[in-house]
C-alpha cells in the first residue's frame, strides 16, 4: 500500500512538472468540482486559500502538508481526498479555494509537489491568534513560518 502511495505522488509530480512546461501557469480556470481538475491545480488553489499573504516558504510549507497528509495512512491517499476530507481546511468551507491563486501559488505547488518540504514532515498548521480547536495545541510544533505554525 505504501509502495503505492509513492508511485502515485511520483506520477503527480510528474505530470505537475508536464503541465508547467506544455501549459504554462496561464491555463483556463475551471470549477473545483470539474471532473477534469488537475491536482497541481487544485493543490495550488488550496495554498492560496490557506497562505495568502504569507511568506513564499509558507506557501510551499502549505503544500508540503498537503503531500505529507497523502503519504500519511492516516489520511486519504490522494490530494483531492485531503483536502476535501470534511473540516480539513478552512479555505474549501469559505469558498477562497475557487479564488484564482497567484503565481506564487502555483510555484509553491509544484516545489510541495517535487518532494520540497521545509515544515519537516508536518502533517498540520495553524495560526495561533486564529485558533477554534484547542487540540492542536497538543501536536509537537516542527517549525514556524509567518504566522503559521506546523505540527505533527
């Protein structure tokens, strides 16, 4: 099962790197919803709903739970599954995941996408001053970066 997971994030990091170079960062926007969405796309539509001005490292860092979660057996196993897993996060509740993300969104997706991980192996993130579940509290912090602390 393992084994898997890795040949399927392998196959998206290629395809991820496919699309930036047959595509460009200027395709046609679609609906999230859309049989068709792209994980690279959806992905970076996610970092931009989540790290919107946050520093570019925070945006990647954002990506880089994503990939941790779909590695994780305590997660689904595709970048759709994690991030449409229900309450998983905010920006898919508050509609900012259907926002056009920015160029450096799209970059940090591919870097999360590559294998760049700069939160250690995190599997969560939070902004302290924004906190509603205290549990997070009790994950052990691996980094901080901007306003977002990551947690495993």
């Amino acid at each position: 099962m393992r084994n898997r997971k890795a040949c399927l994030l392998l196959i998206s990091c290629i395809l991820a790197v496919l699309m930036v170079l047959c595509v460009g960062l200027s395709g046609t926007q679609k609906d999230t919803a859309s049989a068709g969405q792209s994980d690279y796309e959806l992905l970076a539509r996610v970092i931009s709903g989540e790290a919107r001005g946050e520093p570019y490292m925070g945006k990647v860092a954002v990506g880089a739970v994503v990939m941790n979660r779909v590695i994780s057996p305590q997660f689904p196993s595709t970048i759709s599954g994690v991030i449409f897993q229900d309450w998983a996060f905010t920006s898919v509740y508050d509609g900012q995941i259907n926002y056009t993300p920015d160029p450096d969104s799209y970059r940090a997706a591919g870097e999360a996408m590559s294998g760049q991980d700069p939160t250690y192996g995190a599997l969560y993130f939070y902004n302290p001053a924004r906190v509603t579940s205290y549990w997070i509290f009790t994950r052990p912090v691996t980094t901080v970066i901007g306003s977002h602390y990551f947690a495993r």
